[in-house]
C-alpha cells in the first residue's frame, strides 16, 4: 500500500504547538456518499466472519480481504475481484505451533502475519501457520493480560517497531481519575542488537481534564500515517497525535462532529439494561481509518438515539448492531470536510476498510430486513469532490 511522506504535516501540527493552540476548524457540512458499486461474496457453511478484525491487502496479484473465522480457528482470504475464498491460514490449536487464545491479526507482508495473543505474546507467523518466532511484551509497571490487534487497535508498524496499544481498566467503575491521568496505554515493542526484544510504554497519557465532565469510557481507536498515529478516543471531540520518531505525544486537536453533543457518564453499576441504554441516548465515536490513497481519513461515530423509534428491537439488539451511524472526513490536516450520516441500519459497525476505489461499508447488519448470512456484501462508498483513480 503506499505511504506518503509527513514532513509538511509534522510542521504544521509543530506550529499550534508552540503557539499553544488548535487549527480552526471549518464548519462542518454535509458531505454526499453515493455507492459506487457493491460487491457480494458467497460463504460457506463452516465459515462465520468474526468482524472485529477485518483487514484489506492490496498485491500484485490482486485486492484480498482477510477475516476471522469464528467457526474455527483461522483467516480467511477473499479475493474481492474473483469474489471468492482463495486462501485460509490455519491457527493450531494443538501441537509445535499452538498459538493460544487469539485476539486479532496484522497482516504485514505475502506469508508474514502478526497474531495477538493471550497471554500477551505476538507471533509471527507464516501463511501455514507454522510460528517463525515468538515475542513476549512484558513490563513489571502495567499489568498485561493479554494483548489485542481488532479494527480498532489494530497494531501498527514504524521504524522497525510494533506499536500496540491497552485502553482498557479492568474495572472502570472503581478507577480515579488521578490514575487515568498518569496510566500508559501505548506501548511499542522493537528489537535489540543482541537480538532480543524489548517493551517500552510511551509516556504518553491522557488530557489532564478528561473527566471534567464526568466518568467517561477509557476506550479509543487509532489509526496511522506516516511518522504520526492518530488517537481517537470513544468518548473526546480531542484526537491526540503521536510522534513515532520521537515516541511521544505531539498535540492534541478538537476535531467535533456536529452530530456528536453527548458522551454516557459513569456514574455506578449498571443494573439490567441501563448501561447499555444510557450509551444507546448518547453520541460515541467509532473507527478512525486512514485512506492512504486520497490521503484523507474517516471518523465513523454512533448518532444518539430515542428507543421509542425502536420498539420493534431490545436495547441489546441495537446496542450489538446500532441504527443510526454517520462519518466524518477530515483531510490530510485533520481539517472536517463535511460528514455523511448513513440510513438506519444501513451499514454494519466496524466492517468496514478503505480500498483504491474508495470507501468499503459492510451492508450486512443483522438488524437489516434483507440480512443474509450466507454472503460478505460491501457497498463502495465514494464521496463528492475526491478523486479516484478507477
């Protein structure tokens, strides 16, 4: 895939650090998506798409789409022109290349793929399968149970590094904010000239006023480009950027959808539904991908809803596959170029991967009339005044 070089955007964020300030953000407008094209790939009956971890490849023999099976432990790889299985990667289970419990993939390279595992070890892999090396993270000042690489933290590679990511408290409920502030949740892991692999946790940390609001989710997403990683928590207008080359956190920048006005606050345990209903009447955002082609990237976000518009559904119905989702676009700069808001139910959570025709949304929600289990179907999302190559 190609990358693209971060010199003038490394300058620019540089500036509104030094002078202490954020770019102006330009209005926010509306932005069409109209569907290219859509694509449809029969499944057969032993497979069953795990999409928390789905992830595009781009080759010279083709655009392949690589998913989880739930059914048993392996990926799958679809060939997106051919709309077929061409490839299935075992992940054993028993025997010399036992892998443990997975937790999500990273696919780097034809035959290398990275696996997350618990306990927290990635392995390397080649496309049978068979472990071409194993690399432990540890670190006696953060409790590591396991590790994870899904759409949302997906590992991300620099400088012959692998940057991994832990968001999460084992119980949000009890945390103080004096221990959020000062917690480290980024972590990179690179190799040693003796050969031996280390662990560093970036000191990188949370906005000092986090919480101001209220107890909030820890959770995040990030995605990458060039030198900077891009951190785009759940529950902030703010995406924090960090510098690979100097391993620390550069800026943050308020980067609001006008259709996000409200995060659930934690205040105690959930009883029954009631956390679940609480996140479903306010806003969240969702996956930030990074569209290496047009140098542009996406923010997807949950739109607030009143469950009294779906009675039809159970609050954990909607919860598991939410109706009403939208996605910002924000240039190379981060600047909003407007933003698209999706019909009910049209698209399916966290399915969804950018391509060289544009942007792929998985038309499969369950919670759709016409949802078949049967098949992978995307719609090709392009939006108005980009350019594509095809």
């Amino acid at each position: 895939m190609p990358t693209i070089g971060m010199k003038n955007f490394t300058k620019v964020i540089s500036v509104f650090l030094i002078f202490g300030c954020t770019p102006k953000q330009a209005k926010p407008s509306f932005i069409s998506g109209d569907t290219y094209s859509s694509i449809e790939i029969p499944i057969g009956e032993g497979f069953a798409p795990n999409v928390q971890r789905t992830q595009l490849i781009d080759t010279d023999s083709g655009t392949f789409l690589a998913i989880m099976n739930r059914v048993n432990s392996s990926i799958h790889l679809f060939s997106l022109e051919e709309k077929k299985l061409k490839h299935t990667i075992p992940l054993f289970k028993e025997g010399p290349n036992r892998i443990g419990i997975d937790n999500g993939f990273h696919l780097v390279s034809k035959d290398c793929l990275l696996i997350a595992t618990i306990p927290p070890k990635i392995l390397v892999l080649d496309f049978e399968g068979t472990i071409k090396k194993t690399i432990p993270v540890k670190d006696q000042s953060n409790l590591v149970n396991y590790l994870s690489s899904t759409n949302e933290t997906p590992f991300l590679l620099s400088n012959s590094a692998i940057y991994g990511a832990q968001p999460f408290f084992q119980n949000i409920y009890r945390v103080k904010e004096s221990e959020i502030v000062k917690s480290k949740h980024i972590y990179k892991v690179s190799i040693k000239a003796n050969g031996e692999f280390e662990t560093d946790w970036l000191p990188v940390y949370r906005p000092k006023d986090v919480w101001k609001e209220g107890k909030k989710s820890t959770d995040f997403t990030w995605a990458q480009r060039g030198d900077t990683i891009i951190v785009s928590p759940h529950t902030d207008h703010r995406l924090g950027l960090i510098s690979t080359e100097k391993n620390e956190l550069i800026s943050y920048l308020e980067v609001k959808s006008t259709n996000v006005n409200s995060f659930r606050i934690i205040d105690e345990y959930p009883d029954g539904d009631k956390g679940i209903i609480e996140t479903l009447e306010n806003g969240q955002y969702d996956l930030l991908l990074h569209d290496p082609y047009r140098d542009l990237f996406y923010r997807f976000y949950f739109v607030a809803i009143d469950l009294e518009n779906y009675k039809n559904f159970t609050p954990r119905e909607l919860y598991a596959n939410r109706p009403k989702m939208g996605v910002m676009v924000l240039d190379k700069n981060l600047e909003v170029l407007g933003e698209h808001l999706f019909d009910n139910f049209q698209i399916e959570p966290w399915n969804y991967f950018v391509g060289r025709k544009g942007l792929y949304v998985s038309t499969n929600n369950p919670n759709r009339d016409d949802f078949d289990e049967n098949f992978l179907r995307y719609d090709i999302i392009r939006f108005e005044g980009l350019k594509y190559d095809e």
